[in-house]
C-alpha cells in the first residue's frame, strides 16, 4: 500500500500574526498577492513530489480566519489507524481544533482512521511534537514552548507505545519537527543547540553516534530539518550541501524544494502533512 499523508489547502494561508520567531506578518502584507501565490505554487510542488515518491495524498480544505491550518502535522498524532487530536497552546490556533476534528472524523467514516480522540487536559501539538520512530518503535516527544511535558504520558497511555520525551531550549525551536527528523533506516538528523543538555544525553543514550546527523545551523534556520522521509526519498526545504551531502551518504534520496513563503510562518515540508499510514509493530512496547 501506498504511504498517505494528509495536506490542508493553502487557500487560507497567510501570516497574520506572530506567535513564534519565524512569523514575518509585516513582510506578507508588503505583498498579500504575491507571497499567497507563491505559496500555492510552493504547496503544489511538495504535493507532486510526495506523489512522485508513491504517496497518495489526501486534501482537505482549511478554515477561513485559520491560516496555519496548512501545517496539519499540527493537528493530531496519528498510529495503527487511530487518531489523538492536539489542543493548542496559543489562541490564535484554538480555532483549528474543531475542523480538524471534523476531518478526522470523515475519515474515520471513510475507513481511513478506527479511532478519533482529543487529547484531554494538555496541550499537545500533533505530530509535531510527537514523531514515530519506526526503526526504534518509539515516539519521540516534544515538550516546552508549545506542547506540555505531562502530554508525554498521554500519548504513551493511548497508543501502548513506548515515549522518549525531549524537552526544547529556545522558542526558535518550538516544535521537535523542527529541529529532529529520523530516517526509515535509523539515521536522526538533529540540530543540537534546540535541545536542553539533559535531552541531548538522551538522544545521545538511544541513538548511536554513527547514525546520527547533525545538521548546520543555516540548515536548522532554514527548516530544513524539518523534511519527510517517503519511497526511499528525503524530501525538505533547501539545505546546505554539506547536509545534503551528508544524507545522500546513506542511500536516501535528496529532494529539496523552495518553501520560502512556509518559512514565512516558521514551516516546512514536515509542518506541511500529517502521515496517516504508520504502523506499529503488534506488541506493545512502554518500558
């Protein structure tokens, strides 16, 4: 079977607020028209180039007034076919929870999804901050500006999986998506300077050094970083040769795309789908 990935369209996007580092409201307005058709042009191109790679992609619409609802990696954490729906740290993204909501719910009643539930008493902010290490069958988590530490225990209760959480040390960083990125074969490209000492140690402690890639800090500022792995293909923003390079190095694919008008929020080609295909191994794992 395919993968599948879920991607919401841009019709919607802009960037009208600022609620992390990235966000550049001042710059969209010099050019509304401008800058929205770039980004349908930069969101058609990750599009092809998923589907290029074997992935069917499914599209839903997005809200009006909800520009950010274009990163559904936002929206839910989602494993063997059941779906836990985020709850959002800032205000200006609560208005996203309910047709997210909704469009899981469709497709559960499609048969897409089994389970559809609503994180409960945390904020939680998807699979951005909760990222499936199938190598290691684990997920690891992120925990800080936006996504609560106790959202941890959550996500391990409601999938029988086991959790690494990973506390983030700048606001630059907010979401693990952002600044980590596990591969199919066991490689996890990371930026080191977005996580805490003790969440460096245990990065450290789980991932051998061989297969670790750390990425430059040009690539972490670019988002880079923040890339989707599908069909043997590494696919993300514009990055660094020596990153490039580095990930060419183990058999991937490299696939880099302009997503300059995604930056503008402070998002790239991770931030941009929501993967609703991941499956577990069947015994659970929670040590």
């Amino acid at each position: 079977m395919p993968a599948q990935f879920l991607m919401t369209d841009p019709a919607h996007y802009a960037v009208g607020y600022e609620i992390n580092p990235w966000m550049r409201p001042a710059l969209w307005r010099a050019d509304p028209t401008g800058h929205a058709q770039a980004a349908r042009d930069a969101w058609g191109a990750l599009k092809a180039a998923l589907e290029r790679a074997g992935a069917r992609v499914r599209v839903i619409d997005g809200a009006k007034d909800q520009p950010d609802m274009v990163f559904p990696a936002n929206a839910a954490v989602v494993l063997d076919r059941k779906a836990l729906v985020a709850r959002f740290r800032h205000p200006e993204r609560r208005g996203e929870e309910g047709p997210f909501l909704a469009a899981f719910e469709a497709l559960r009643r499609e048969g897409v999804l089994d389970a559809v539930t609503q994180i409960d008493d945390a904020f939680q902010e998807g699979a951005g901050d909760a990222i499936w290490d199938g190598r290691r069958q684990l997920f690891w988590t992120g925990h800080g500006p936006r996504s609560s530490r106790e959202a941890a225990c959550q996500i391990a209760d409601y999938f029988s999986r086991r959790v690494v959480p990973l506390e983030l040390a700048t606001e630059r960083y907010y979401h693990l998506d952002t600044c980590f990125c596990p591969l199919p074969g066991g490689e996890v490209i990371y930026w080191p300077a977005a996580f805490t000492p003790a969440a460096l140690r245990r990065i450290r402690d789980i991932v051998p050094g061989t297969e670790l890639i750390e990425a430059t800090a040009g690539d972490a500022a670019a988002f880079a970083v923040n890339a989707v792995a599908v069909g043997g293909r590494v696919i993300m923003a514009k990055a660094t040769p020596y990153l490039a390079d580095r990930i060419a190095e183990r058999g991937y694919r490299v696939v880099q795309l302009e997503l300059a008008p995604f930056l503008l929020s402070g998002g790239a080609a991770f931030c941009m789908t929501l993967r609703l295909d991941l499956e577990s191994a069947r015994t659970p794992q929670l040590a």
